[in-house]
C-alpha cells in the first residue's frame, strides 16, 4: 500500500511538470491539487491502516473505517479546492484525480497480465 502511495506521488509530479508545458502555471497547479485531493487520504489512510496493524481482530473494521475516512477526506479536499484556489482549470483538476485514484487499477492490471515480477 505504500508503494501505491509513493506510486501517487511520482504520476502527480510528472503529470504537473507535463501539465506546466502544455498549458502553464495554472494548468500545473490544478492538475497537482486534483491529484492531492486524492492522494492526501490514501496517505491518511495508510497511518490508520499502520496504527491498527497490532490488532487483527479489528482488521475488518479498520478497513472500513480507513476508506470511509478517505472518501470523506477526499470529498473536504475536493470542496475546500475550489474555494482555495478560485482559478482551478477544471479539466486539468480532473485529470489529475482521475489518473490517481484509478492509478490502483492500472498497477492491478499489470500485475495480473505479467505477474508480480
């Protein structure tokens, strides 16, 4: 699940530094806070999976708890962007949570046509 957190990281990044030459600053920026606005709670997500891990009889209700806790985080974030930053191009701000939060799939898709080599 880490890897999948670093993984996140890496695509906002390189995705923010293709956006910025595409389309400038603001392309940039929107696309970065699209992929934060879901990568922010996997992270949260992860530490709350990380501080249960001792306890495996709750290992059904810290799942649900730890995705309920991102949905609910992703949603705050999602708002909070628009009234943060007012300039968000909306496209680029899509794009950019869409490739990471589906970044899961792909990485599944993956493993599942070549293995986990």
């Amino acid at each position: 699940m880490a890897k999948l957190a670093i993984a996140q990281w890496i695509l906002i990044a390189i995705l923010s530094i293709s956006a910025y030459w595409v389309g400038g600053a603001n392309y940039a920026i929107s696309l970065a806070l699209g992929g934060m606005s879901y990568a922010l709670p996997t992270l949260v997500s992860i530490l709350f999976l990380k501080i249960l891990k001792p306890y495996p009889a709750l290992a059904g209700a810290a799942f649900i708890g730890s995705e309920s806790l991102k949905i609910l985080l992703s949603l705050i974030l999602l708002i909070s962007t628009f009234f943060i930053y007012p300039n968000v191009h909306f496209l680029s701000f899509f794009i950019g949570l869409l490739v990471v939060s589906h970044l899961v799939f792909l990485l599944f898709l993956k493993v599942y046509r070549y293995g986990s080599k």
